[in-house]
C-alpha cells in the first residue's frame, strides 16, 4: 500500500506541476482560458486559505495542493488495478 501511495503522489505531482506550468502559457488562447479551473484546481483553493496574496507562499501552496488533487486519481486508478487483480476468477 506504502508503494502504491507513493507512486501516485509522484505521478499527481508530476501532472499537476506539467498542468500548472502549461495554464499560464495560453493567456491568448480562449480554450486554455475555459480550462484553468481543471488544469489549476490548487490556485483557488490557496487563494481561499491564504486570501488574495501574491508571492511565492501562494505559488508553492497552491502547487502543493493542484498535486494532491492530481494524486487522488492516480491513487484511485491503482487501488481499483490492484483490486482487479485480487479478485479470484472462477
């Protein structure tokens, strides 16, 4: 369970740091603009606890949290793999 825990906090906080660095670069793009609530879930979510500050607190906490809900579905995904697997067939 301890590997499968990190394993997906590893991939959530690779996909989430990707997705937080990809959100910012489509300023003109009005699709990537529609997306910044999925690809940066973790920027409203700090500015709800820190408040509306800026600086680099702001920045890493909501990278912090953009990769923990990022982890979840990794997790999900090799809880329901592992499941699978267990599962005796007749």
């Amino acid at each position: 369970m301890a590997k499968k825990l990190t394993k997906s906090l590893i991939y959530g906080f690779i996909l989430g740091c990707i997705l937080f660095a990809i959100a910012p670069l489509g300023l003109g793009i009005y699709f990537i603009e529609q997306l910044k609530p999925v690809l940066v879930p973790g920027l409203p979510l700090a500015q709800l606890i820190l408040g509306h500050t800026s600086g680099s607190k702001a920045i890493l906490l909501a990278l912090a949290v953009n990769g923990i809900i990022y982890s979840i579905p990794f997790l999900a995904y090799s809880l329901t793999r592992s499941a699978e697997r267990n599962i005796k067939k007749p």
